[in-house]
C-alpha cells in the first residue's frame, strides 16, 4: 500500500514539474521575444510601425510600416475562413447525423490525415497545381495571389474545423434530437433548428481554433502568396500578390545583421503574431468552457 501510495505521488510530482516547465518556457520565449521586440522602439517611432504604409526595410532611412503586412495578413484569413467554415461545418454535420457508420468511420480518418501532412506539402502543391490554374481561370498576370494563399489555408484549417464541430455536433444529447423527430420534425429541421443551435459554442470554438491555425501559417503562404508588401484592396486584393506577418519574418530573418532595426522590427512583428494568436487562442478556449458546462448543465 505503502509502495502503491509512493509511485502515485512520484505521478504525481512528474506532472506537476511537466506542467510548471511548459509555463516557464512559454514565459521564457515570451520574455526572448518581447525583449528584442521592444527594442525596435528605442529608435523607431512605435506609432510609425503600428500606422506605417510602407514596408522598406532596405530604403534609407528604413521604414518599418505593419499595416502591409497585417492587411496581407487579414485578407488571406479571411479568404480561408470564407472558404472553410461553411464546407468544414457542412462536412462535420454530415459525418455525425447523415452518414452510415461504415462511411463515418472511413471519412474521420481522412479528415485527421489532412491534419498530418507537412504544411510545405501543401504549398508546394498550392504553388504547381493551383497557382497556375487561378492564373488561367481567372486571366491574372500571375496566380500568386491572396486568393490561392485563402484556399490552401482554408484546406488546411478543415481538419481543425471539422473534428472538433464533429465532436460537439455528437455530444448534443440523442434525448433532444429524439424529441424534435417525435414532434413531426424532418430530419434536415431538427439538424437546422435543435442540432446545431445546441452545438453553436462547439462549433464556434472550432472556428476560432481554424483562425488561430491560418494566422501562423507560414510556409505555405510563403510559396503561394506572391509576397508584395502593398496594403490590399477589398475585394480585389483577393487576386493581387500580398505578403503575411509570418511570411515576412521568414523571408527576412536570415539575412538581417543581428542587432540591427530590420532585426528588430521583424521581432516586433513576431510579437503582434503572438499576440494575436494568444487572444485568439482564449477566445478559443473561453467559448469551448462555456460549450462544455451548457453541455453538462443540458444533461
């Protein structure tokens, strides 16, 4: 008893060290990223770079503008979230209420292998198949455009979508949907009208986890996006060339002088990525508690 009593405090001790080591690091690289961040402000005008038009790193004297980049950015979310909400929650309906348990069982694995594949895969894929055909569908001077950037993030955000709203779909309690067919309610009425109206804070979690995915992606975007770092128009900056936060530190990041304003200006955009993304992330999370204790209080 003694032994048994021994082991599960050493359990016990290991997760707790594992949890307060994930704290420190994500304290640390917080720390690492903010410093270096911050220091761009020393010499360049904070409200130059968060209201800036123009993005020059080279020109003299340099200009750091965010707005470019965070409009690139933007425009590209957008596209993807325009294009993957409604196909992944559509996708997700029809795997928990309409498909056989046969053909369930074969879809969810396919779903969680599009999870899988290396995001490289999919912009090289972006950039030999799908850039050449917007380019001649759409009779643009080239195919690198925000719109391609939009549809292969979207793809990309569809497994995050579509598991995560296929679990809240099926969690809503069978003793509701029985009860909306009793009443003389079709099937496509009570998916309608009872099933997704229950599972709406699920699937709105699963929505803002899908944002949190397109905001970071960057290697993808990298290879399809043509990387003009011009503020976009709306809606025709959908089919003109745009450059991302995340693209922009990765093109430039290997070629700047350590120490320098460029190193550190791609620091600060660094830091307006994790910002953003951490906000997105506890919306996230906010909304999945709130789904999980109306769930329990449903039940």
């Amino acid at each position: 008893m003694k032994n048994k009593l021994y082991r599960e405090k050493v359990i016990e001790s290991l997760l707790y060290l594992s949890a307060v080591t994930a704290v420190i690091i994500l304290f640390l690289i917080c720390i690492f990223l903010f410093k270096d961040g911050i220091a761009l402000f020393q010499e360049y005008p904070f409200l130059d770079f968060l209201a800036g038009t123009k993005w020059y790193p080279t020109s003299q004297p340099p200009q750091f503008g965010l707005l470019p980049l965070l409009f690139g950015s933007m425009i590209v979310t957008f596209g993807a979230i325009v294009f993957s909400v409604p196909l992944g929650i559509a996708v997700a309906i029809y795997i928990s209420e309409l498909a056989g348990e046969k053909e369930a069982d074969l879809l969810k694995p396919l779903v969680e292998i599009l999870a899988g594949i290396p995001s490289v895969v999919y912009g090289f894929f972006g950039l030999v198949v799908l850039v050449p055909m917007l380019q001649d569908i759409l009779d643009l001077p080239t195919g690198q455009t925000a719109l391609a950037g939009s549809i292969m993030l979207g793809i990309m955000a569809l497994p995050t979508i579509i598991s995560i709203s296929e679990d809240a779909i099926s969690s809503v309690p069978r003793a509701i949907k029985d009860g909306s067919l009793a009443l003389g309610s079709t099937e496509w009425q009570t998916i309608n009208k009872v099933i997704i109206p229950a599972a709406l804070s699920g699937i709105s979690a699963a929505v803002m986890l899908g944002i949190g995915r397109a905001i970071g992606e960057t290697m993808t975007v990298l290879m399809v996006t043509g990387n003009t770092a011009v503020i976009p128009g709306f809606p025709d900056g959908l089919f003109a060339p745009v450059r991302t936060m995340t693209a922009t530190v990765a093109l430039e990041m290997g070629e700047v002088p350590q120490g320098s304003e460029h190193f550190y200006a791609l620091f600060a955009i660094g830091s307006v990525l994790f910002i953003t993304t951490l906000i997105t992330n506890i919306i996230a999370e906010h909304i999945k508690r709130k789904y999980k204790f109306n769930l329990g209080a449903g039940q």
